[in-house]
C-alpha cells in the first residue's frame, strides 16, 4: 500500500470514529439503552435493540429498492411506529425525509410530491385512496413507489402496483438487522420540512443532521429532559415541534416514549394515570379542552412534572387555572419556526409569574437580535423583526435560491415575526411581519384561501383574517364582496374551500360585507378586519376574554357565539351583508 493509499484510510477511519448522524445517535442509544423500552404504540412495544434492528432493516429495504443517496422519501401519515422507524430509516441510508401533513389532498399533495421530487411515498393505509386520486390525475408523476405503513392494504388500485409495507419489513426477522454501509455526513441533507406559503407558494427547508442534532441538544437543556420522565407524544410528528424537539431528544437520552395516533384528550389523560406520563406536550388547542373536561375531576395526574405548550398561543385564564390546579407540574413554552428545526426560545416555569407574556430567551444553540424597520438594533422594548444565528438553522430553501436570499442578512435569518426584548433578554412576540394566520398551531396562507374563494362566480372581493378564538386560537374568517344581483351562502363557499384544500384551511366564520376597508391609496387594511371583528366579539362576550401568553395582540380572546346570529338570513347577496360561523 502506499503512503497516498494508506492517508486515505486513514482519514477515512478518524472521519467514521468522529461521524455525528443522527443515524450514528441512534446507534450510540440502543449501545446504552439495549434491552430498556424505546417505544411504545398501540399494543407493540419496542426495546431500543428492537428499534435500532427495525431500522437496519427499513433501511436496507429503502437501498434495495434503487434509492440512491440523497433521494427524497415522503412520508404522508399520522402518528405512528412506523411513521418514526421511516424517519430514522432514512437518517441511516442516506436519504431524505419529506414529512407531509396529513390533512392535504389533491393539489397540496401533488405539490410537495412534485416540488420535492419525491421517488418513494409511504402513506397511511386510509390515505391511499388520495394517493390514487393525485397520481389518476397524472401529477406526481416522479413518484415511481408508493409503500404502506401498515399490512393489509388495499391491493385493488393499479397506480400502486408495489405490495411493500414498511411494518412487515420492520418486524420481519428473518431479513438482515446488520446496519447498512451507507455514505452519511452531517452535513448531508435529511429533512426538508415544508413552510407554509404567505406570498408564494410553501417552501421546503433543507434541514441536515448537524441542524437536527443541535435542535435536540438545544431542547434537551433548554426544557429539562431526563431518561425517567415518560414522554406522551400526541401531536402530530409531521409537525417538527413533536417529533425534533420532544420525540427524538427523549430517544437520545434513552427515555421510554409513549405515541398515539392523534391527541385525543380522554385517552391522554388515561394514558397520564396508567402509564406514569412525567412529561406532555400539546398545542393550546389541545390544551384548552383538556382544561376544561370533566375527567379531570376522576384521573390522577400526580406523576405529570412537565407540561409544554406552543405552536399557537396560550390563552392566559386557561393556563393560570392549570397552574393553580397542579403546582407541581411546571409549565414551558416553546417558541420557534420550522427553519431552526423548530425551538428558539423558551419560558422556564419559574419565569412565568413575573413574565406571563414572554415566549422566554434564546436556547442553547440560539443567538437572537431584534432589528428595526430602519436596520438598526432596536432597543429594550423596542418593536423589531427577531433574526437568528444558529447551527440549528436551515441551509437554504429546496430549489428556492431567490427566497433563500431574501432569508438572510448580514449572516442572520430573518423570522417574520415582530417583537420586542426586554434588557434581560426576555422576547414577547407583537406580531407577525408576513401575512399568516396561525389555526390550531397550523400556519394557513390567508392568499391561498382567499384564491381559492375567488373561484366562485358571485365573488367581487375577498379578505382571508385569523380572529382570535378561545379552541383554534385563530379562527380562519373569510370577508366577501358580492357582485351586484349574485347571492352566496356561507355554506356554499365554506363547501368549496373544503372540496379544493385541506380541511383545516375552510373557514370557520363567513362574513357578507358591501365594502373592505382600505387607505387612501387603496391598500386593504387587514387590521382593521381584525381589529372590528375583535371588538364585536369582545363587546358581545362577558368581557373576560383571554390574553396570549406570548404576547400577540388580542390573541386567545374567545371569540362570541353571537357572531353566528348577526345574519338574519345566513345568506349574503351582492347588495347587503351576512355572517355565520362554524362552531364544529
């Protein structure tokens, strides 16, 4: 051999001892953790030696299936194990994840498939049929193989021919459980977590191992993590929140973790009493009907230490009346955007008191700064935009360089959103810079609704707004103009929106008007939407409303039942003015 050759292997064999993936994470917690319990999903429960064998053989799979490094897998389900042994799968074989929210359908669903360029997509048993739909339709067309999650699907359609299901592969135990040999740096890409469009259409965040693993450092410290707390993992792990900054930390440490499908209060609160839960993260929109359920009275929440919240705001009475009901659970709230994986900040429980509308200060592996409108540092409490440093951050938007671009300045990323920051570093949010309404934790375009609308013949104009909503937080409300002489429903309109995007995206309020406010140059004042519809809801209500726990204007307050009566007729025409709401 010589010295050329033998530098080589060197340098190669230093590179594998130092290699930081979070494939090689994985391996370094089933090496500590063996025998112990992973996972637990349903009635299957996983020892992490049962995980990590899980994985090398998804992995493996993926690879003889063609894969070539880099290839985008995508990943359209609900919660599950399978969903996660995918996920980790991918991180092993050198591949790409592309998490797709469940709830999208028909073009939503091309969309990410086609501007991901997604080879392989596995999918939840009950979503096939809208897989089917999307590639009947003849988009998606580089999606060569669809896999189910589970056995038993459904083999009657010919747009997908492959008969593989991720479980079986996962739990076949006469295939190979050796790890595969596959080239994976840190810096490689292994997520692209797509953003929800404002001005454009969403945009997929290139995220690499080192991102990820500095997120689950950040959270692990940020947020108290221990191997003995119990996890629950109830929200959705296509979000990044559940899934990169609870469900993988909390593996790394060699915790137990227990995952259910969808966060269903009666079986999260069985759940918290029978199997010890010490740790539980929800959206409010899950918190506020676990508040206020009844069976709150008959289970124990005893073993329960560490409550989070974010994703949306906090309404304040709802989150004090939890505090004072279990002192001894200590209450986070997390803060963040999916381009930084996603935490930036958090509020630690001994800081609530003195600061219950901060969303807290930067994590571990966060640097932040707030920058005016002018570009100049803003001081103490002055309004800015929050810009982040962080090896936590995305490296760019997948096939976006112009909006990757616009991303960054002077070498920190730009948020979006307005806040302000106190001397002692504490942020409390103002607003959101871009147009966007936050529904249940969801970030919803209001223009991809509002085009949506617009597809209906009677519309003259129309103005998406999020108000303030005591379950969603913000309620998707849509202002119509009517052409002179035409006559619409809410229902009619609410029918289309649901037949053409996600169910989530409908609105909840329809609201008839003869004019939209605008300045005098003709610019739309949304605001001002908000702010009217705001007052009357607050004006109709018994006046105790709730205030956000991070800081954005108006947010939490419940939004008034009366608003579903001010239209006599629940229709509008083109000539006068209607409003309904839909309180399911």
């Amino acid at each position: 051999m010589n010295a050329a050759s033998q530098n080589h292997e060197t340098e190669y064999a230093v590179a594998t001892a130092q290699s930081n993936t979070v494939g090689d994470l994985l391996r370094r917690t089933v090496t500590r953790n063996g025998p112990a319990t992973a996972l637990l999903f349903e009635d299957r429960r996983w020892t992490y030696t049962e995980l990590g064998d899980a994985v090398h053989r998804v992995a493996r799979r993926l690879l003889d299936a063609g894969l070539p490094s880099g290839a985008r897998v995508a990943a359209y389900g609900a919660n599950s194990d399978a969903y996660l042994l995918l996920y980790l799968a991918c991180a092993e074989a050198g591949l790409v994840h592309v998490p797709v929210n469940f709830a999208l359908k028909g073009d939503e669903l091309a969309y990410i498939l086609e501007d991901s360029g997604a080879s392989l997509l596995v999918v939840d048993n009950a979503l096939l049929p809208l897989v089917d739909d999307v590639r009947a339709s003849g988009r998606a067309a580089g999606v060569g193989q669809v896999w189910s999650m589970f056995p038993n699907a459904d083999s009657s359609s010919d747009t997908r021919p492959e008969e593989v299901s991720l479980l079986e592969t996962a739990l076949d135990r006469a295939a190979s459980s050796d790890p595969v040999e596959a080239p994976v740096d840190e810096s490689d890409l292994l997520q692209l977590l797509y953003t929800s469009g404002t001005t454009s259409a969403p945009k997929g965040a290139m995220m690499t191992h080192a991102a990820l693993i500095a997120e689950y450092v950040s959270s692990i410290i940020a947020l108290d993590f221990t191997a003995e707390d119990r996890p629950l993992i109830a929200m959705p792990l296509y979000h990044s929140a559940a899934m990169h900054v609870f469900l993988l930390p909390y593996l790394t440490l060699g915790a137990t973790a227990r995952v259910i499908a969808k966060p269903d209060v009666a079986q999260i609160l069985e759940l918290v009493e029978k199997e010890h839960i010490g740790s539980l993260f929800l959206a409010p929109t899950v918190w506020v009907p676990l508040a206020n359920s009844p069976e709150l009275d008959t289970r124990d929440l005893s073993s329960l230490t560490k409550a989070q919240y974010g994703a949306s705001i906090m309404p304040v009475t709802v989150l004090q009346r939890l505090r004072s009901r279990y002192p001894k659970i200590g209450f986070y709230n997390c803060f963040g955007q999916s381009e930084l994986g996603p935490l930036c900040t958090v509020l630690r429980p001994e800081e609530h008191d003195a600061r219950p509308a901060s969303c807290g200060r930067p994590v571990f592996y966060v640097e932040a700064r707030v920058v005016t409108s002018e570009g100049e540092l803003a001081a103490p409490g002055e309004p800015g935009e929050i810009q982040y440093r962080s090896p936590q951050l995305l490296t760019g938007y997948w096939n976006k360089p112009e909006a990757t671009e616009q991303a960054f300045v002077d070498g920190w990323f730009r948020s979006g959103d307005q806040v302000t920051q106190d001397a002692q570093g504490f942020i409390q949010v103002v607003d959101r810079i871009k147009d966007v309404i936050n529904t249940g934790g969801v970030l919803v375009a209001p223009r991809e609704v509002e085009d949506c609308i617009y597809e209906l013949d009677g519309v003259a104009e129309v103005a998406v707004v999020g108000l303030p909503d005591e379950r969603w937080i913000e309620a998707i409300t849509a202002v119509i103009v009517l052409k002179e002489g035409t006559t619409l429903t809410p229902e009619t309109v609410r029918a289309h929106v649901k037949s053409r995007i996600a169910d989530y995206k409908v609105p909840k309020r329809v609201d008839f008007v003869a004019e939209l406010p605008r300045n005098q140059s003709g610019k739309l004042l949304k605001r001002e939407l908000r702010a009217e519809r705001t007052q009357e809801a607050n004006g109709a209500s018994s006046g105790q409303g709730d205030a956000g726990v991070s800081g954005t204007e108006g947010g939490g307050a419940a939004s008034s039942p009366v608003a579903a009566e001010a239209s006599e007729t629940g229709a509008g025409t083109g000539t006068g003015t209607g409003t309904t709401e839909d309180r399911a």
